[in-house]
C-alpha cells in the first residue's frame, strides 16, 4: 500500500511538472508570435498624392503648430512642380522642383508611419539639401523607423550630388524633444546657427544643423 502512494505521488508530480512544462511553451510561442506579427517588416517608398491626407493626421499629432501651409505645399510639389514656396519661420525660399518626400509603411499595409523629405533653398541650392518633413508616429518609436528614414535621406541626398546635408528643427522644450534630437547627434549633425523664428505672433528658436557628406562615385 505504501509503495502504490509512493508510485501514485510521483505520478501526479510527474504530471504537474509537464502540465507547467507545456503552459511554459505555449507562453512562449504565443510571445513569440506576438513579437513576430508585430515585427513584420518595413518599406520606404516615395510619398503619393493619396498618402497626403494620413500623413497630415499624423504630422498633426507629432508636430504643435498650424501645419495648413505643408500641406498646401505638399499637395502644390507633387501635382503641379515648379513653383518656389516661402517658409515665413525662417524666410527661407524653397525650391520646388527639388522636393522629394518618402513615408515608412508595414509591409502589407497602407498606413504611413513616419515620413521624411528632401528640398533645397535658393541660397545653396548647389551645395546642399535640406531635410523637412522628418517625423515617426508616437506610437511606432522604438522601431527602427526613424533611423531609417534618415539613412534613407542621407543616401539620397548623396544621390543628388550634395556635400552637405542641412536641417532647421525648433530648440527642445523638454525631456521628449531632447530625446528627439539625439539622433542628430548620433548621424553627426553639427548645430552650425541658433536664432529666433520671423514668427510675431509665436516665436520660438531654431537650430540649424548640418552634416557633412560624401558624394557618391557615378556609376
């Protein structure tokens, strides 16, 4: 009789520990699956006319200010280029023709992430693009997005002939914006200028930053 209990007990142990054993591998998997549907994969492509209106919902939660203009000019450089545009911040004339502007996407979906663009401004137009338009859905850092999106903009403008590489982005206000701009800080742009918007009615300090580099060999 005592040794059935024994035979019993250590059967029911046995059991215990498999039972844990398989909920252990289940969790498991199930994480992993999760990291695996929510890591699918990423894909830069040149921003499309009919991406504009979800860009611009997400500009507007990332970005404070009145984004009415970037999307007047958005819509304006895609469909009818060849007309300059004046940014009243900085009093900077663009040239229109130069703008290029490309979103981040999940693979298989159709919902833009983050966005980045290229443009040039009259003054050196010859030597240097300018980024505009950087941003990463708030819900989407951690990623990987916005790193590439930059490295998407630096090879580009490599593309394009340009030795410098050259941004304006408003000083941080807090601990998030600092966060933000560490990644200028890691891809070596220099703040070169500090100055107050031409903004009035709201003004606020810019930085302009600047990157040295190389121009790619043609091929």
């Amino acid at each position: 009789m005592a040794l059935k209990k024994i035979i019993l007990s250590i059967f029911l142990l046995i059991s215990v520990l498999i039972n844990s054993y398989a909920e252990d591998c289940q969790n498991l998997l199930s994480k992993n699956a999760y990291k695996n549907f929510n890591r699918k994969g990423q894909v830069i492509r040149k921003v499309q006319l009919k991406d504009i209106p979800q860009l611009m919902e997400l500009a507007k939660s990332v970005f404070p200010k009145d984004l009415s203009h970037i999307e007047d000019h958005l819509n304006t450089s895609l469909s009818s280029p060849g007309h300059h545009f004046y940014y009243p911040p900085t009093g900077q004339v663009y040239v229109n023709d130069s703008f290029e502007f490309w979103a981040i996407f999940e693979i298989g979906e159709e919902t833009p992430r983050g966005a980045i663009g290229l443009y040039e401004i009259v003054t050196d137009q010859t030597e240097a693009d300018w980024i505009g338009w950087y941003f990463v859905d708030p819900s989407y850092t951690g990623r990987g997005a916005g790193k590439k999106l930059l490295e998407k903009a630096i090879e580009e403008s490599k593309k394009r002939g340009k030795s410098y590489l050259r941004l304006d982005t408003t000083s941080p206000q807090n601990v998030e914006e600092m966060k933000a701009q560490s990644i200028y800080d890691r891809y070596d742009f220099k703040i070169i200028d500090k100055f107050i918007s031409l903004d009035v009615n709201d003004p606020y300090e810019i930085w302009y930053r600047e990157k040295k580099i190389n121009v790619l060999p043609e091929t």
